[in-house]
C-alpha cells in the first residue's frame, strides 16, 4: 500500500458526493471539502455530526476479550470464506460496524492482496481499527446513513454482528461481489445468560435476516460454527460488558468466581447481490 491504506481507498466526500483525494494530513474533494487524518490514522467523515457507538469502556472490553484469542475460531472461519469469494487480484472488503478491525485483519491475513475498510461510528473503535492491519484504513461514519463510497466499488462486504443497510450493502458491492454476515445463534453465551443479564437470541434471526435482504440479495451458503470457551473473571466481565447487554447492566452484578465453560455459536451466511429490477444481468 502507499504511505497510507487511506490512499488507494474510493471514498466519496459526504458533503457533495466527489471523490476523495489526500493531500498532506487531510483528504479533500474539487469542491474544498477537507477531512483532516487523526494522528491514529482515522478519518472522521461525519462533518461535525454527533455519532452515537459503543463507548471506550465498550471497545476496551472487547479489544481484551478477541485479543485473549475467545472468538479466534470464528475469526479464521470468516477469513476462509472471504478468501474463497475474495478474486486472487484482492479487491476491497468493507467491514460495515466493524469496530477495532479485528475480523477484517484476518481476513487480510488471508487475502494478502485486498485491501480493507472499516467503517462504525464508534470513534474509540476506528482508532484501534486504523492501526488493525498495514492493508486496513477505517473511518468514523453511520452506517445507516450513505456510505461514502463509489457505487460498485467493494468485492465483499462484511457484517459482524453489525447493523445490516441491505441498501448500501447492495449500492457498494461489486456484481460479482457477496456479502458475508454473522449472527448470533440462539443458544450463543447460554450458560453466561443464566449467570448475567444478557439480551436473548431471537430464534428466527437467519429468516428475518434473509426476509429483510430479499429484495437486494439471494442466499449462496449458510452454516453454523459453535465451540466452547473458557472464560475466566476478567473473561467473562469482558464478554458482558462489550456488548448490548453492556446498557441494562446492573452494576451490583458480579463475574462467577472462577469462571464459567460457556458456548459460543454463531450463523455464517454468504449472499450474493441481485440486479435492480429493469438491470441487465
């Protein structure tokens, strides 16, 4: 990559729609709109405009869970499926919601010649996720607004446990590309849930998934991954307090003594985009 994964990146000026161009510690548009490059590497494209992520103590929590190698199983088998789809020329993989960048950089790992971009709204989340991987560039944006990116300009796509914007997802993907999500599966941290006020698992997840991109995507592969986990205090405070249930938590809660073996399992689905209707396949 140049002195920056920035650089080779086809992002889009939210302001006015222009390509984006670096120029020194900023990235600019023809019409003057400028963007300055954090010192961590980051580049805020919300212009001002509040953005509401997961916070520091969130991110914390889950840079130590995924950095004590929890979901390390997980994160391989999304590589693997990303460089199966992924053409041997690399591309762009976009991480929609992808927090610190830790499943885009395995898939990275896997796909030495792609190039990566995680976009979340959690402002702690993109200053660990620009440093994730030499081949990653993230920015601080919306994911349910406009993504600013060229139509067509992505090969993958990859939803973590993110928020899903079938629009986007659809508008960013190449037609060739695919889109690969991870969901939660119903019985994902069930021993930790008897143990702490977690949010449940809708059963009917994967069919509400496929109903609400049915419109943009079809179906390719669907399979299941689960495996168990040790968790010891830190472990299991970590696990609690990065995610959703990190919001009702009550904070006379305390970890197990000793830890808990708990399960981890997951919905691994690969779509493929479909043309808009009146599109020439």
């Amino acid at each position: 990559m140049p002195h920056s994964a920035l650089d080779a990146l086809p992002l889009t000026c939210p302001m006015c729609g222009q390509d984006l161009y670096r120029r020194t510690g900023s990235l600019v548009c023809p019409a003057r709109h400028t963007f300055d490059i954090a010192r961590h590497g980051y580049v805020n494209l919300a212009a001002g405009r509040a953005l509401v992520g997961d916070t520091t103590a969130m991110v914390v929590d889950r840079d130590g869970f995924l950095a004590a190698g929890h979901y390390r199983p997980l994160a391989e088998r999304v590589a693997a499926l990303a460089a199966d789809v992924l053409p041997d020329t690399g591309g762009l993989v976009v991480d929609a919601g992808g927090g610190t960048g830790y499943y885009l950089a395995h898939v990275l790992d896997a796909a030495p010649a792609a190039s990566g971009l995680v976009i979340d709204s959690s402002v702690a989340a993109v200053r660990r996720a620009a440093k994730a991987h030499p081949q990653a560039a993230a920015v601080a944006w919306n994911v349910w607004e406009r993504w600013p990116l060229e139509d067509g300009s992505a090969h993958l796509v990859l939803d973590v446990f993110a928020p899903r914007n079938a629009d986007e997802f659809h508008r960013v993907l190449r037609r060739d590309g695919a889109l690969l999500v991870v969901t939660p599966a119903p019985d994902h941290l069930a021993e930790v849930r008897e143990v702490a006020r977690l949010i449940g698992v809708d059963e009917r997840k994967p069919e509400r998934l496929d109903k609400a991109l049915a419109a943009r995507f079809r179906t390719e592969t669907r399979e299941r991954l689960a495996f168990a986990m040790r968790l010891d205090e830190a472990g299991l405070r970590q696990v609690v307090g990065m995610g959703p249930s990190a919001h009702h938590r009550d904070p006379a809660d305390q970890p197990v003594p000793g830890g808990i073996t708990a399960t981890a399992s997951f919905v691994l689905t690969v779509y493929r985009p479909v043309p808009h209707r009146g599109t020439a396949t």
